[in-house]
C-alpha cells in the first residue's frame, strides 16, 4: 500500500470534514500511539492550551479516547471506523439536501422568464464567435448573418456556418449575406454538398464589410472588429436591448435588398446566339490550313475591249458579243467557248 505525503494526508482529513489542527493531532496519534496533550501540541506546533481544547472536541465527536490514567493519555479511534462514520454521515446531508431542493422548486414553481435588458462585451474575437454559434443554436425562429468575405473563414472555423445550416435545417428561417468572392462561393456550395436547406437563403454584396448576427429579433451580436482588439480593447457587443435589436435588422434588411442573387458554382449562363430561329448560317466555307474562307462569285461588270477584237477584254466578245457596243453591260464572269480546231 503506498502512503501518502503527510501534508497530503492532512488534506484527505480536512476533505472529510476535520479542521486542520484536529487533522494534525489525529494523525500524530495514529502514528505515535497513546500520548499527552502536551506532547501533541509540541509535535504539531500549536499552544498547550489550545491543544487541551481541540482533544476535548475530538472526543466529544469520538475521535479520540481518553485512557484513565495519570496523567491523562489520548488515544486515536481506529481509521477505519472513523472513514466510515464520516462517510454515513456526509451521505445523509446529502439526501436532506436533495429533500430541500426538491421542496424549493415544488414551492417556488418555474421561473419566470428573465425580460431585463443585457448587454455583454468581449474583448477577444474567439469568445465572441463562440457566441454567434451558440445564438444560431438556439434560434427558435428566424436568423439573419451578415459577414463580408474576408472573415467568414474565421467564421466558419468557429462553427457558426454549421449551427447556421442546422437551424435552417430544423425549419428556421435563415438569411446569410457575405461579402462577393469566388473562392468563399465554391467553398459554401461545397459545404451544401448539392443542397440547400429549404429555409437557408443567399445573396452577396460587393464591399460589404459588416459583421452582424440578429436572431429571433429578440438578440444582436455586432462585431466592431475583425481582430484581437480596438480603441479600449473592445471586439464585440451582445445585447437583446430592443433598440439595439431592431437598428440592426434594419441594417440587415438594407443590405438585403440592395444584394444580389448567390450564382451556382456552375458559373454564368452562355451567351444567347443573335440569329433568328430557323435561320440558316452563312455560306462562308473554311479553306484547310486555317487560309480566309472561300466566298461564293461575285458578279463583275464586262470589261471587254473594242467590238471585233475577241482577244482582248475580260468579256472576249467579237462582233456581237458582250464585249461589243451593243453587248455592253454587267455580265458575270466567265471563261470564253472553245474555238474552232486550229484556228486562234
């Protein structure tokens, strides 16, 4: 069996109900054995007198015995017998205590709900989402979170994005404005795993830089800073003031309307095609080798020379032909007939 420091066993002692000065002399009895008063106040280092009445209240307690004997000797009671009324004794106060308690709440009934107005400051950014959470956990009704981009990971990592989600999965209508950023998108369409709550709505706001958790409009957590400290070192507020409540759902509802729809991470629709429906495309034809596309003919004007000279002239008319005086005009191009075998 391992022993126990003295000053450690003291402790025990005072734990189950013994002053320290009663501790000290009931050890020093069941270590030396019978002794005088005299010789246990010198082995604990208190005054004769004061030792005389400690032993008179041990045994009145029965704790100690006392031998009759000159001079008189103290005895300890065994330990055991000691631990065990001391344990009977402490579970009976026990039991009434619990009597009593369940007395006071049959007589008083429930308690009213506290409507004193409240307020709290924090002084430290962690403590102060950690009430966000815990505002979004007990939300009976609706929530409204608005949060600019930069900060919502700090957010995130005090779980207030969660208790969101699991508000608005409970039936509660949650409404979560954040600052415009594609990355921060992604990552909230990634958490939703495909799913949106029927009662979580989103929207997004370029430059938003507010900080501001209102729930069941009975409670508001503003957030003054993003950091571990301001001007007197103030980070947060917390108050169910109704004034103070109702300012900031009217900044909420604000910045609400002037937001914009939360886009899928699909990204943006494709542009709409300009041609009319049923329209053929054009008829422009890909030359090979990435050359200009090959366009149909165009109709050119006769360029032909003088009537009766077929060689000369784009039209190569004779007498009477397009190249003539006669023929002139806008012909479209084309190659002249074969000639006769021989002849030029």
């Amino acid at each position: 069996m391992v022993e126990l420091p003295y000053e450690d066993s003291v402790a025990v002692l005072v734990r189950m109900g013994l002053t320290p000065v009663e501790a000290r002399l009931y050890l020093r009895l069941l270590q030396q054995g019978p002794a005088r008063a005299s010789e246990l106040a010198r082995a604990v280092s208190v005054h004769r007198v004061w030792a005389y009445r400690v032993l008179e209240e041990m045994q009145s307690h029965g704790l100690v015995e006392v031998r009759a004997e000159r001079p008189r000797r103290y005895v300890a009671t065994p330990l055991e017998s000691f631990a065990e009324r001391s344990l009977k004794e402490r579970e009976l106060r026990l039991e009434t205590d619990r009597a009593l308690l369940r007395l006071l709440g049959t007589d008083r009934g429930p308690a009213p709900p506290d409507r004193s107005v409240r307020f709290q400051i924090f002084r430290r950014a962690a403590p102060a989402r950690s009430r966000a959470a815990l505002l979004l956990g007990r939300c009976l009704r609706d929530a409204r979170v608005l949060w600019p981009a930069s900060d919502w990971r700090a957010l995130q990592g005090a779980g207030v994005w969660e208790a969101a989600l699991n508000a608005a999965r409970r039936g509660r209508s949650v409404r979560v404005l954040v600052g415009t950023d594609a990355g921060l998108r992604r990552e909230m369409w990634a958490s939703l795993g495909g799913r949106r709550p029927p009662g979580l709505e989103l929207r997004e706001l370029p430059h938003q830089g507010s900080r501001v958790v209102v729930v069941d409009h009975r409670e508001a957590l503003v957030f003054l800073s993003s950091g571990e400290g301001v001007a007197r070192g103030v980070v947060a507020a917390w108050s169910n003031d109704p004034g103070f409540v109702d300012a900031h759902g009217v900044l909420f509802r604000s910045a609400w309307e002037a937001a914009g729809a939360f886009p899928s991470p699909r990204g943006p629709p494709k542009r709409a095609s300009l041609r009319p429906p049923g329209a053929e495309p054009p008829d422009v034809r890909r030359s090979p080798r990435g050359r200009p596309p090959i366009r149909p003919a165009r109709a050119v004007p006769d360029l032909g020379g003088p009537a009766g000279d077929p060689g000369r002239g784009l039209g190569h008319g004779g007498p009477h032909g397009p190249g003539s005086p006669a023929g002139a005009g806008h012909r479209p191009f084309a190659l002249p007939a074969p000639g006769p075998p021989g002849g030029l």
